[in-house]
C-alpha cells in the first residue's frame, strides 16, 4: 500500500497536470534528481560501512571540483607485489557508495589494477543532494582528467549508465571518458523508460512529462530520446561486458537485452539468482568482470 506521502504527491502531480503542467514538470525533474539522506541509512547499510572502515583506510582520499559539486575520489592501490597493470574506474550506483563497491574493488586491486572509486554527488563521502545525468558525467569527466585513461570503468546500476553515457560522450561540451572497456553490471539502458517508471509511480501527466524531458535538453544539450543505452554503444565500439540478474527487481532485464543488441562488441552474461545487489559481492560476478578486463586489455598489448 502506497505510503500517505505518496499519495499526496500523486495528487499533487494529477492536479498540476491540468493547471500548471510545465511547472509540474520542473518539479517532477528536480524531485526525480533529489538524492537520499546520506546520515539516513538503514541497519544493513550501516553494517556494510562500519565492516568496510578499514578497507576505505587503505585508500589515499581527494576531493575533486565539478562544475556544480564536490566529489570524493578514492584512490586504492594494487595489492603489493602484483605489479602494475592500468587504472580502474568504478562508480556505484544511485542510494550507495564505495564500501558497497569492496569486493569489485578488491578483485581489480588482486589483479594488479589501480583503482579510482568515485563517490557520486549526493552520495557517501561527496557533497550535495542532488544528482542527474549530467552532474553525474561531469564527475566521471573530473575523475578522468586526474587519473585517466582508464583500462576500464566499471558501474553498478546507475554507475553502469554513467559509465556508457561518459564513454559514449552523451552530453554537449564535454569530451568523452577515456576507457578502453566497459563493464555495466545490473545497469538500465534507457534513461527514458526510467523517467516513464517514475512518472507512473508518481502520477506525472503526459504533458508534464514532456516538461521533463524539456529540462534534460535544456542541461544536457540532447532530447532524452537520445539516452539509450544502445544507440550509445553502437555508436561508441568499445568492447563491453553486461552482467545482469534475470530476477532483478529494480533493473528488469529487458536493460541488458537492449544492451546486448548494440553490436558484436557488447558481451552479456546471465548472473542467475542474483537480483540487484547481491550480484555485487558474488565471487563469480567479481572474477568474469576482471578476467574480461584482463584479458582483452593483454590481447592489446601483443
């Protein structure tokens, strides 16, 4: 059953649709972009932090400037005597954080990958309560222009996305990541359908939606149409592995389908059983992503 609260701002948006449909719209944007309360974290989420302090203390620290925030970088070095083999970017997904990214990061750092963990605005050790697309690119361009280029990036969830809209150069007047791989792990492919799913939960109209979309153009310089996950990767040919759940939850899987049809350089991989988060920490999962990484960035070296 729908929670009081939100059954007022479904009403709230079903009324606006009739008398201010733009104005709804805005509002519908900025709601969609507004980030959970980092200091509001459940038991769980709280465990995971505290079990992670000193893995997070192994890691050298910065603070790096957007354009609009103040992101958290997190700079992990290989582990000792598994020499040097590239840079690693890895960017979580929306309500996380680094901790929660340990064991990917641990598995690169095992294989002799440096690796760079972005904290996303809004979100664990950054600043802000706001986060969209374009904020999120931007942070992922800062983050390349301190450590890159990088062997791979490497997302969760919304940090998959992020990852293929940085690589793929999806906003105006900011260059594109330099990666020589993807890997997209329970990631949605299509910013549209997200903005469809939340304007049905939320009870946003057809005309107020379109005010949506007219502020993704207006910040992004591209119509929202554009923001698919296939036509990016068509586009951009970077060799790309998909791992994704067929029982996920928050991501359906018709994502990695529509990921997998981008071309023959797109690699998918079932991951059975394993919804949306529990994906992140199984040793399988962790292996398949860095022995894809491994092994296409040696075959570049002969």
């Amino acid at each position: 059953m729908a929670s009081f609260g939100l059954k007022v701002i479904r009403g709230v948006f079903g009324a606006a649709e009739h008398v201010a449909p733009r104005l709804s719209g805005r509002f519908a944007f900025e709601l969609f972009c507004r980030t959970p309360n980092i200091k509001s974290l459940s038991d769980g989420e709280r465990r995971a932090v505290e079990r992670a302090i000193g893995f997070m203390a192994e890691a050298r620290h910065h603070r790096l400037k957007t354009k609009t925030d103040c992101v958290a970088v997190h700079e992990f070095r290989p582990e000792p005597g598994k020499g040097s083999h590239g840079t690693v970017l890895v960017i979580h997904g929306w309500r996380s954080r680094t901790e929660y990214m340990r064991a990917l990061i641990e598995g690169f750092r095992g294989a002799g990958y440096k690796v760079v963990s972005l904290d996303l605005p809004g979100h664990g050790h950054s600043l802000g309560r706001h986060l969209n697309m374009v904020t999120a690119v931007d942070a992922a361009r800062v983050a390349g222009e301190w450590f890159g280029p990088f062997v791979a990036a490497v997302g969760h969830s919304f940090g998959g996305a992020i990852a293929a809209n940085a690589v793929a150069a999806s906003v105006k007047g900011m260059p594109p990541l330099s990666a020589e791989k993807l890997v997209l792990i329970a990631a949605p492919s299509s910013l549209p359908a997200i903005f469809d799913d939340f304007s049905r939960m939320m009870n946003v109209g057809p005309r107020s939606r379109v005010a949506m979309a007219d502020r993704v153009k207006h910040l992004s310089g591209r119509p929202l149409s554009e923001f698919t996950g296939d036509r990016q990767l068509a586009e951009t040919p970077v060799p790309t592995l998909i791992i994704h759940a067929p029982d996920d939850r928050e991501v359906h899987a018709d994502h990695a389908k529509r990921y997998a049809g981008a071309g023959d350089h797109v690699h998918l991989h079932w991951a059975e059983g394993l919804g949306h988060r529990r994906i992140l920490a199984d040793k399988d999962v962790v292996a398949r992503a860095v022995r894809f990484v491994t092994e296409e960035h040696e075959s570049t070296l002969h």
